[in-house]
C-alpha cells in the first residue's frame, strides 16, 4: 500500500534561490510526520505546494498513490482531500462554533449535527456550540479550529506551527489532546514546527529540515540519539 501522503523530489525557488530542495518523504494514514527546523528553512513553502496553494518548480504530490500534483498535472486545493491548519487561518468571526466546524461540510451544521456534535464532544467544546469566536480563549479557538479542519474527514491534514499563537503553560496539555484526537480519526499529518520539543512529543516520524532539504529522517529518539551531524545534534541539545 502507499503511504496517505506521498511527496517526491520537490524542489522551489524564488528569484532563483532554491528554497526547497528536493524534498522526499511518505506519511502513512494514522501517524504524524513533523517537518522541523530553523525559521526560514523551507518548511512552509513545503506545506503549501502540498496544499496547493503554491506550485513546485518540479516534484510530485501522491494522496493514497494517485497523482494530485506534477509539473503539467495540478489538482486544485479543493479537490485534494487535504486540510489545513494554519497559525493565521483564523475562525470565520460572524459564525458560531457551530457552522464554523460545519464550513467545511454540505449544508452547514443543519445537515450534519451528528458530526459536528461528536468533534466538539471530542475537543471538550460542546457547551459553547452557540458562542461566537470572540467569546472564546485562544485555546479554546484552537480546538474548534481542529474540530473544523477534520470535520470532512480529510486524508491528509497539514497543520503549520498550530500551537504557536498559545500560552507556553497550555501547549503541551493541548499538544496531547490534539494528538490523541489525530489518533482517533486516523488521518496522515504532517505538522510545521521549529520547536525540537514539539515534534520530540508528537511525532512518529521526524523530517529534519535544513536550508531547504531534508537533513535526517526517523523516528523521534533515533534523531536524539544518533544525530547525524554536530548541527542536528545541536538543535536537539537544548530541549525541555
Ligand atoms: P519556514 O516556514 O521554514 O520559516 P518559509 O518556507 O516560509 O520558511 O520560507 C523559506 C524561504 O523562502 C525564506 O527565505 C523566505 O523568505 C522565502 N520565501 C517564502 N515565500 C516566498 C515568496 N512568496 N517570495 C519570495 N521568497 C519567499
Ligand atoms: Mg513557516
């Protein structure tokens, strides 16, 4: 079987500055690949061309092996199955909780109440179903910004530096929701964070990414372990 999420040999440039370079990787359904590193090294530029919203110079996209992306191939961004969760993809204002975790679905939350009832059961918002964004802590509008990216159950979910814009206190008691709720849907995500800690806790799969190619590869405790390099093994020195 293919993995969820299949990328191959992508490369991007901008004023002929190469700032993704040939970027391979798989992630299969039901585990998290982190794409971690420095700021400025890639890593959303490699995100978008995944979601569509930025085109690859060369390079192939693959969801469940079927090509969603070439050079003369492009699937558009509605059509990938694939959702996203970005730090500045705010909440719609003007809509309660409710149609915000139903956007994403056919006929909004009169057409899909089981759905949207079970997601914000899951993410512990159900008694602020009526509230409108503004009403809500930052933490709470980022359960209901998870409850709506996987509200259409999308095979692939990418989500850039998504706990960013939080207290330092709440981040790892949401990181674990979070993750535990992934685990429930069996989605493949691939998560965007600069934080070796972030993806130490979270990840399956760490992609390590440095001046825009993939660095080292593996699971989080080879990297700490056997890094491959004295930069990897710095990165991973001052963790907490
Ligand atoms: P990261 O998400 O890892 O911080 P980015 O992918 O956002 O890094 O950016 C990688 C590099 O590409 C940076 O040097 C950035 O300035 C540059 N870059 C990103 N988008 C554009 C763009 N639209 N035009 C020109 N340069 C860009
Ligand atoms: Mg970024």
């Amino acid at each position: 079987m293919p993995p969820r999420l299949e990328v191959q040999n992508l490369n991007r440039a901008f004023d002929g500055q190469r700032v993704v370079a040939d970027v391979s990787f798989g992630v299969p359904a039901g585990q998290v690949a982190c794409l971690l590193g420095p700021s400025g090294c890639g890593k959303s530029t490699t995100l978008r061309m995944i979601a569509g919203v930025d085109m690859q110079d060369s390079g192939r996209i693959f969801v469940d092996g079927k090509l969603v992306c070439d050079t003369v191939f492009r699937l558009p961004p509605e059509r990938r199955a694939i959702g996203l969760m970005f730090q500045d993809f705010a909440l719609f204002p003007h809509l309660p909780v409710s149609e915000n975790v139903a956007f994403g679905l056919k006929g909004g939350h009169a057409a899909n109440r089981a759905r949207v009832a079970e997601l914000l059961d899951r993410v512990r918002m159900t008694s602020h179903i009526d509230s409108y964004p503004h009403e809500l802590s930052g933490g709470e509008q980022q359960r209901v910004a998870l409850a709506r990216a996987l509200a259409p159950r999308p095979r692939v979910l990418l989500m850039d530096e998504p706990f960013s814009g939080l207290d330092e206190r709440l981040r790892d008691g949401i990181r674990d929701e979070t993750l535990a709720l992934l685990k429930e849907e069996g989605t493949a995500v691939l998560l965007v964070t600069h934080e070796p800690h972030e993806a130490m806790r979270m990840a399956d799969q760490i992609l390590l990414m440095r001046d825009g190619r993939i660095v080292q590869q593996g699971a989080p405790y080879n990297l700490y372990n056997a890094p491959a390099d004295r930069q990897v093994a710095a990165f991973f020195s001052d963790i907490n």
